[in-house]
C-alpha cells in the first residue's frame, strides 16, 4: 500500500492525502495535490520512500510503502 504525506508545516510526513495500490496512482495522486518538479527514491529496509521535493529542492512530501516479510 502506497501512502502520500503532505508536509503540513512541522513533519515532513505530516498530513496523510491518500493511498494506493501503485506507485504509479500515487505519483499521479501527488503530482495533483503537492505539485512538486523533484523526487528522489531510497530504500531502507522494509520501506521505499519516494521524497518530493520544490524546484529548489525544498521538501514538501513523502510516499511511502511498507512491504510485509
């Protein structure tokens, strides 16, 4: 399950938007909300984590999918 953060002021991961099946829904889902010009995409462990990010690279947001096992 994919889920889009908006930084709402004091968390990056702040206000939950929505969620998704795929990444691609929610790229869309973001892109319509957030209206970010960047993303940067890392995995940490059980986690992916795509950042958004302003066109002066200011973070406005977070994907963010936890996979089981």
């Amino acid at each position: 399950m994919w889920r889009v953060y908006k930084w709402n002021g004091h968390y990056i991961m702040g206000d939950l938007i929505s969620k998704h099946s795929s990444e691609a829904a929610a790229l869309k889902a973001a892109k319509k909300s957030i209206k970010f010009k960047n993303t940067e995409k890392e995995k940490k462990g059980k986690e992916t984590f795509i950042w958004l990010d302003s066109a002066n690279y200011m973070p406005l947001g977070v994907i963010v999918k936890k996979s089981r096992g």
